[in-house]
C-alpha cells in the first residue's frame, strides 16, 4: 500500500516523515519518533494511557491515524516540563501529592488534566472526576489524582493549595 | 492491534467525497471521528480498502439556527456540542445527552454525523433525534435529499443510508421555549453503552401536557420512537397512573437483547425506571 507523507509538530518540533495509511498514531510516536511517554495500555479505546494533546484536544492516539494527524500540533508528556528542565505545575503536584504508583497511566492523566485545566483553570473536584473519567488508574483509588491536578491548579493561579479535609 | 491495509483519501468537499464513495464502490467507508470505525478495523470486523476522510471538508462543521430550525454539521463533535451557547440556549437535551457518551477523550473526536449514521443501536443520539423529529440531510453524487430520522433506522447497522451517500447534516425543529426535557441513561460504567435509557422532550400548559416526545436508546436492535407512550400522555397532567400506563406502552415497544448489560426482560424494565425519571425531570423543567 502506497505511504503517505505527513508533517506534524510534535512537542514544539516539525516532524516529517512516510507513514502507511494505517500505522496508529500511538504506533508512529512510540516506534518512529522514539516518544515512548504515551503508552498502549488497552488499545481499546477505553483506558487513556496513549492519551496525547492534538490540536488543543485529549485524543487517545491508539484510535488516531498518524495521516489524520497530518498537520497537527501535539504534545506529549515529554513536552510538559518548562523549556528551563523544571516541571510542569502537574508534574510538581503529581509528585507532591502522590499521583501515582506504579506510573502507568501517569503520562496520559498529566496531558489529560493538562487540557482540562487550559479549559478550567479552576475546577471543582467533580469537574476535575469528570474530566479525568476517560483515564484508567488501577493503583490509586483516584483520590490523590484529583489532589494532584487541585494542586497545579492552585500553583497556575498564584494561589496556596488547600487540601480538603477527608 | 494493526488494522488491515487501506488507501486513504482525504476530500476538500462534499461533492468530491461522495464522488470518491461511489466511484469506489462498497470498499470504501467514509471516516468521520472514526471512533466506531477505527476499533472495528483493529479488530478486523471492518476492512475496508479505501477510507475517505470527512476531516477535510470544511462545510461539514457548523451549529447555526435557521428560521425556526437548529442545523447541524455531520462533523460536529460531541464536544463541540456541549459547549455550544446556541444549543445550551435553545436545545439543552443534546448536550445532556453528548455528556453522557463515552468519556471526554471520545467527545472530542467523535461526531454528531458519525453516531446518528453508523446505526448502532448502542448510540445515544439516534433515539434524541427520533425524540425530537429530527430529520437528516443526505448527499449522493447526484442527488441530495432528507429523511425523518424517525424513517432512518432499519435494523443494527442497517439505516436507509445508500451506498456512496453520506449524512452532511442534521436539521432538528427547535421546541417551543420553556419546554421540559431530559436523557436518562443506565449504565455500568463511565464510557459503556447504556443498559437503557430514554429521551423525553414535552410542553406544559396549564398544569396539563401539550405535547409529549418520547425516545428509547438500546433496547432493540434499532433506536425506538414511543410514539403511543407520548399520546398517552398528552392532555394528562402526568399523574401517576398515567404515566404507569404510558411507561407500559413504552416497554411494550422495547425488544432488547439480553448480553452482558443483563437480560431482556430486566433491559426493558430500566428502560421503563429510565422513562420515568426523565418524565420527572423533564416536568419539573418545564415553564407552566
């Protein structure tokens, strides 16, 4: 089957390559352009591991052609630090907070909660559930999660996180 | 999972793509958000060889009234529903049903076109657009024509869709103002089809029902018009015995398959507790 050429913008750098028709995004990130952070956890659509941000949406790349992608500009977790190597306020609250445990889904929650924060910069703990409902995490219970993500926000808006009592 | 090879072709506008679709016969499936299309293909239910994809045509994306109608885009996302003003404003029930679908990564790519055309009776849309008289604009390479969405559906994956046509557009009569709606949906879990759920659009004048609209999402193999269930209720003041008697029509209709969301006769008694909380609901929204 005939390539296709594709040019897309990947964490702030162009990338042009020959892709066939049918490679999957998460398949061309992880195997062409050696970007492993986006991971293939159920491939079904359901898990959100291979969670990337394309053109100002969370898509979940193993539902993504990379030709449908031609054009785009996407981020992946390896381009959430600051361009000086210090975390992302998402990354820093993960880390405070005890987002993770075995850190699986960890690189599509951040982009995820990354785009619903640039959405609402001020979200409720409901929001934040309801945003954060296409992301599997089978080690945490969620709950550190959501006060990671309370934390960036707080840390984007100036203002001191307050964790709420339990 | 690798999907079977295929040859992609990406259109800049509606004639040119149903131009491609019917030059190049059954192999070829037009792609919309493809999250229906896209698993099938990994899984090698769907093989097709040629994918045209919708992406490109831009006159395929847009929300606008026009006269006493809403009009919108087969390529409209889901997400670009629920975060319409015109729709929060005028058609509140779709973005109540569109954040119900799957999750919020889906949202963002799946469409409007995409779910009422594929003819899965798991989809929520289909049975809100035979709810509210919806009909559906339809473009072949040499004709354009409209069909009710309640004449759409024919079976699972069967709609009156012909081969190398595609939906464009999706025309819905806005209701009147201060009318009471509501979509209730069972399900197991956050991105799963619903076990049932209904979809209620009515009118109240004075304590009593002008018009009632009832749609059932799930519990047939195609989406389901209640139409007895709504004359039912029509000129009633949705007392509890007659909603009793309208909900029993409504299961009457219901023919589900008993899977794993549970079996048959359990399916169409949810259908009926999902028919009477969006009743509830849609009342208590409703302007006198």
């Amino acid at each position: 089957m005939a390539k296709s050429q594709v040019s897309m913008k990947v964490n702030g750098k162009t990338v042009d390559a020959l892709v066939e028709p049918r490679t999957l995004l998460i398949h061309f990130l992880r195997e062409d352009l050696n970007i492993t952070g986006p991971h293939i956890g159920c491939e079904t659509s359901h898990c959100g591991a291979c969670t990337v941000d394309l053109d100002g949406k969370s898509v979940k790349s193993c539902t993504v052609f990379a030709v449908q992608a031609n054009g785009a500009d996407i981020r992946t977790i390896e381009g959430m630090a600051n361009a000086d190597g210090t975390l992302h306020a998402l990354q820093e609250g993960f880390r405070e907070m005890h987002g993770l445990q075995c850190g699986f889904c960890t690189p599509g929650m951040i982009v995820r909660a990354y785009r619903l924060l640039q959405e609402n910069n001020s979200p409720s703990e409901e929001d934040i559930r309801h945003g954060i409902s296409g992301n599997l995490c089978r080690c945490t219970g969620y709950q550190n999660i959501v006060k990671a993500i309370q934390y960036a926000a707080a840390k984007i808006n100036g203002v001191p996180f307050q964790e709420a009592a339990e | 999972m690798i999907p079977g090879p295929f040859a992609y072709h990406r259109p800049q506008s509606v004639t040119e793509a149903v131009s491609m679709l019917s030059d190049l016969g059954e192999d070829a499936r037009a792609l919309a958000g493809g999250h229906s299309l896209i698993p099938m293909m990994k899984l090698r239910l769907a093989t097709p060889a040629h994918l045209v994809d919708l992406a490109g045509v831009a006159d395929l994306k847009f929300i606008r009234a026009d006269g006493a109608d809403i009009v919108i885009g087969a390529m409209t996302t889901q997400h670009e529903l629920i975060g319409s003003d015109l729709l929060t404003g005028k058609l509140p029930l779709l973005r109540e049903a569109a954040l119900v679908i799957a999750d919020p990564q889906v949202r963002y790519a799946g469409t409007l076109g995409g779910n009422v055309a594929n003819g899965d009776p798991g989809n929520d849309m289909p049975a809100v657009m035979m709810c509210l008289g919806a009909t559906y604009e339809i473009a072949g390479k040499s004709a354009r024509r409209r069909i009710p969405a309640r004449a759409f559906y024919q079976g699972a994956y069967l709609t009156a869709l012909e081969a190398g046509e595609i939906l464009t557009a999706v025309r819905i009569p806005a209701p009147p103002a201060g009318h009471g709606f509501a979509y209730e949906k069972l399900k197991r879990k956050i991105g799963d089809y619903a076990t049932a759920a209904a979809a209620v659009v009515l009118s109240m004048s004075g304590g009593r029902v002008a018009a009632c609209s009832i749609g059932l999402t799930n519990v047939a193999e195609t989406p389901l018009w209640a139409e007895e269930a709504g004359k039912i209720l029509a000129g009633s003041g949705l007392d509890a015995a007659t909603v009793k008697q309208a909900v029993a029509a409504a299961e009457a209709i219901t023919a589900p398959a008993t899977d794993a969301r549970g079996p048959a006769h359990y399916r169409t008694k949810m259908a009926g507790v999902m028919l009477t909380r969006a009743l509830a609901r849609a009342q208590a929204r409703a302007g006198a």
